[in-house]
C-alpha cells in the first residue's frame, strides 16, 4: 500500500485526535472528583426514583449502580464522551469518501498507484486505532481521579478496564456505518446527517426495547447500540462478563467491519462526480 496514502490518512486525523483524548482525560479526571462529593445514601433515594428507567438501560441491579465504581463507570456512558467518540466515528467516516469528493481532492487522491479499496482500509485502520485510544482515554482520565480523590468506597481503575473495548467497539462500529453512507454520497454533511440520525435512532429504538419489553423487546435486534453496555461489563460478576464481553464486542466489531467491507465493494465500482 502507498506509503504517501498512510501519511494522509494520519495527517488528517491526528489533530481531532489529540484534541479529543486530551478532552476525555480531563472530562474523567474531573467527573470522578465531581463523584467524590456524592454519598451513597444521597443517591440512593434518587435511584429509586428512577429505578424504573435505570435499571433495564443500564442492565444492572440498582445496588450496583449505588456503588463508587457504579457511580465511576458512568463515564463510559456519559453525553460528553459519547459526543466525542461519535464526533471521531462521523468525521472520520463522513471524511473518507464524500468528504474527498467535496473537497475535490478524491481524483488528485486516485491518481497515485493505489487501489480505490486501499483508501478505505487506511481510513478504517487510522480510526480504529483512534478508536481505542479515545476509550483508554477515558480510562487514564478515570485512573489519575481514582488516584488523585478519595471516593467513598475503594475503586480499584482496573475494574473498568472491561468498559474499554466495549466504547471502543462501539466507535469503530459508527465509524464503519459512517463510511458506508460515505461511500455512496458526495456531500459531506448529509453523510453526517444520515449517520447522526441513525444513532438517535439506534438510540431510542434500543430505549423502546429495553423499557417497554414484553411484545416490543425484537426491537433491539434493529438497534447497532444493542450490544454497548459497559456497565455491564464492568459491574456484572466476571463470570457473566467474560461470555458478554465476547458476544458484545464480538458483534460490534463484526458489524463495523462488514460495513466497511461494504463501503469497500461500493467504492470500488461507483463513479466519482465532480466537486460541487
């Protein structure tokens, strides 16, 4: 594969890169402090509260999302890092066909002595490995608070780490459907749109499915986000862990590499329009 294509690839994404696993340690490092000042007994009415919505979402007992390492393990689920991982996931995806073909750089890209597949792998290699470092990103973050603050209850940052690869999965499966909808457009933003509205959508279909339950729970075989549940991962006992761990995972990663492989096939035989 061309050296030069490799070099783009990083060129392009390094600084959405540094940019977002410096926004994780320090989003981590600050949320654990934050955890500090809640007491189990403050939370624990609140949970209650809530316990109708909480606990199927987050597929764990209410005693265990009680817990400091509950209380930590929210970060892996949390709005901001979920924005900053679909933010990698989307740009990198959006930015691999049509973000080319927009900029009118894709011809100048196809000139060099490569094959129209080698741009998709170097793109979905670039953002995979990006991909698990934005989510040992969140884990250094959570790791330097555990360290830096006295929770209520000891938290060892080692009970986290079954939520890494289940966040990574996770991007690098967005990113791969990204890349799909990529693949075939030749605008930019109506790729980011198309992939933003299929997480929301992934979103509440899977929100549907885990709460109403009964006659609508095939629901979550239509959602993609079906298999991310790193508080699963992280609270559930080991035992149970190791089995999910590989199915969720496992699915996840499946799903993005079929997408690409997808993206790949349409690539390769579609014809590039002009830049608008």
């Amino acid at each position: 594969m061309n050296p030069a294509l490799w070099r783009k690839a990083v060129r392009d994404a390094w600084l959405q890169l540094a940019v977002s696993c410096v926004l994780l340690v320090l989003f981590a490092r600050i949320f654990v402090w934050l955890m500090a000042f809640f007491q189990p007994g403050m939370l624990v009415p609140l949970l209650k509260a809530f316990s109708w919505i909480l606990e199927p979402l987050a597929g764990v007992p209410l005693d265990q999302l009680a817990t400091a390492t509950g209380r930590v393990s929210i970060l892996f689920v949390h709005v901001i890092t979920l924005l900053v991982c679909i933010g990698w996931a989307v740009g990198r995806g959006s930015d691999a066909v049509s973000g080319e073909i927009g900029r009118g750089t894709m011809d100048l890209l196809l000139s060099l002595p490569i094959r129209r597949v080698s741009v998709i792998v170097a793109s979905a290699a670039v953002t995979a490995a990006g991909s698990v470092l934005l989510a040992l990103s969140v884990w250094l973050g959570a790791w330097i608070g555990i360290l830096m603050v006295d929770l209520s209850e000891p938290v060892d940052a080692r009970w986290l780490a079954p939520g890494v690869p289940n966040l990574a999965a996770m991007t690098f499966c967005l990113a791969g459907l990204t890349t799909l909808a990529s693949s075939w457009g030749r605008d930019r933003w109506r790729t980011i749109c198309l992939a933003g509205g299929l997480f929301a959508l992934s979103s509440i279909v899977k929100m549907i499915a885990f709460l109403a339950g009964g006659p609508w729970a095939w629901l979550r075989y239509l959602s993609f986000l079906t298999p991310f549940e790193p508080q699963q991962l992280i609270l559930l006992p080991a035992h149970v862990t190791r089995t999910l761990a590989w199915w969720y995972n496992g699915t996840l990663v499946g799903i993005g590499l079929l997408a690409y492989a997808a993206a790949a096939i349409i690539f390769s035989v579609r014809d590039i329009p002009a830049a608008h």
